[in-house]
C-alpha cells in the first residue's frame, strides 16, 4: 500500500479490513485469549498524553481508553526466536495528519525482561518489566499484573466471564479492535507502526471485577466506573512492519 504524500491531509480511514503490509514483517507475533476493558472519556482529557502531531480519535464525539491484556505464546523478530511472554497494556486512538489512525501505549507490563529492552530501546514503546499471570478455567478468565520496575510501581488484579460470541460487531467494537497501526514517540519523531492481522474474532464478557491503579498510573482517571465496553478474543496471529513516513506537523 503506497505511504501518503509528504503534503497530504486526510480524514480518517474507515474501519475496513487490514491492508497488506508494504513488505516482509519485520516482527511476528500470535495474541491469544485477549481481554478488552474500555472507558468513555472526553477527548480533551486524552489529548495531552498523545504523541506530537496526533490527536484523539473519537467515535460520536468521545475517546476511549483501553485495559488490555493477553499472552505472546512467541516472537520471531527478523527471524530470530525471542521468546513468549504476557502482556498488559494501557491505551488511547489517536489519529494523525494523515488519516491514519492507531494505537497509543501509555503503559506495556510484560513478564520478559530481554522483549521490554529491545522494545524500549528501539521503538521507544513504554514497556516496563513486570510480574503477569494471566489464568483461565472454562469460561471463568482472571490476571494480576505487579510492576518490577520501577520498585513500588503500578499493580492490578481483575476476573470476568467469557459469554456469547459476536457475529456482527458495533461501531464501538470495530473502533477499539480494528486498529492497523501504533503511533509512538522516538528519537524525536512520532512513528507509526504498522500492523496487519485478521480481524479480532470477539465474544462478549461480563461479570468484571479489578483493583488496581493501572490506569491512574498512566495518566488517566475513571474512577470506579464500570467499563462501557467488555470483549475477548482467542486470538490472532501478526506480522508488524514500520512505516518511513512519520507523522506530519499540526
């Protein structure tokens, strides 16, 4: 798929299916048994913590804010084998000059030490090291997550119930899951990554209950308000690709 012109401005691409990669994926990686938390906010609440020369993407005028946790049963990075590991990442949608909207990570706890350096150090993604036990029995699933690094750091603990399967998704289900691309902050330029897989397949949750101070760690207070969004997925597999074109100014 051709990069947009230095000088173009868009709207929003639509939530379509995952255009193909513009060439080999650089890395590779399977999420399974994925859980999605969201909460509404105001956009001008999220809009401070996002990368330069993006804003928020809404959906009927609000943003959203996500909890997402799963496991990498394994990773190939250029080839190479580099482990598995469980994930639990806090996250907006932003959208840039371009149109093309993505995922921010205000936060990723994972259990691998070796995956959070290379991440951190060649994306500028905020992977922190981390204790994850993410556990499940039929259709009962629940996760704690306890920060490493820094010491006395951010921790969370939640459970829910896994219901009926999704066949025809909603404007918000389609807003939070189909995203084909990340935006991040590095070496002074606001990157987008993108990223290819099949659409989620989702199914229903309920009956959740956390603790924890994840989101309040990243910038972002929801107090106890319930989720207005709860899905999980079993899974996919992706490939993900940089892209050369960065951001364009505001």
């Amino acid at each position: 798929m051709q990069e947009p012109s230095a000088h173009a401005r868009r709207r929003p691409t639509p939530f379509a299916d995952p255009p193909p990669l513009p060439g080999p994926p650089l890395l590779r990686q399977s999420w399974r048994e994925t859980v999605f938390a969201h909460w509404a906010l105001p956009p001008e609440q999220v809009a401070p913590l996002l990368p330069e020369h993006t804003r928020p993407d809404v959906l009927d005028g609000l943003a959203y804010v996500g909890l997402v946790a799963f496991r990498v049963p394994a990773t190939t990075a250029a080839g190479i084998p580099v482990g598995g590991f469980g994930e639990v990442n806090v996250r907006l949608y932003s959208v840039d000059g371009y149109g093309r909207r993505g995922v921010v990570f205000l936060s990723m706890d994972a259990d691998s030490a070796h995956n959070v350096l290379a991440a951190r150090t060649l994306t500028g993604l905020p992977y922190m090291w981390s204790d994850v036990s993410l556990r499940s029995r039929g259709h009962v699933h629940a996760g704690a997550v306890r920060r490493r690094l820094p010491r006395g750091g951010a921790r969370g603990r939640w459970r829910f119930t896994v219901g009926e399967r999704m066949d025809h998704p909603g404007p918000l289900e389609r807003f939070v899951t189909a995203r084909w691309g990340l935006h991040t902050r590095h070496a002074g330029r606001t990157l987008w990554i993108r990223v290819h897989h099949r659409p989620w397949p989702l199914y229903r949750a309920h009956s959740w209950t956390y603790q924890g101070d994840l989101l309040r760690a990243a910038g972002v207070h929801v107090g106890d308000r319930e989720p207005v969004s709860l899905l999980w997925s079993p899974g996919v597999a992706t490939g993900v690709c940089p892209s050369l074109v960065g951001a364009p100014r505001t």
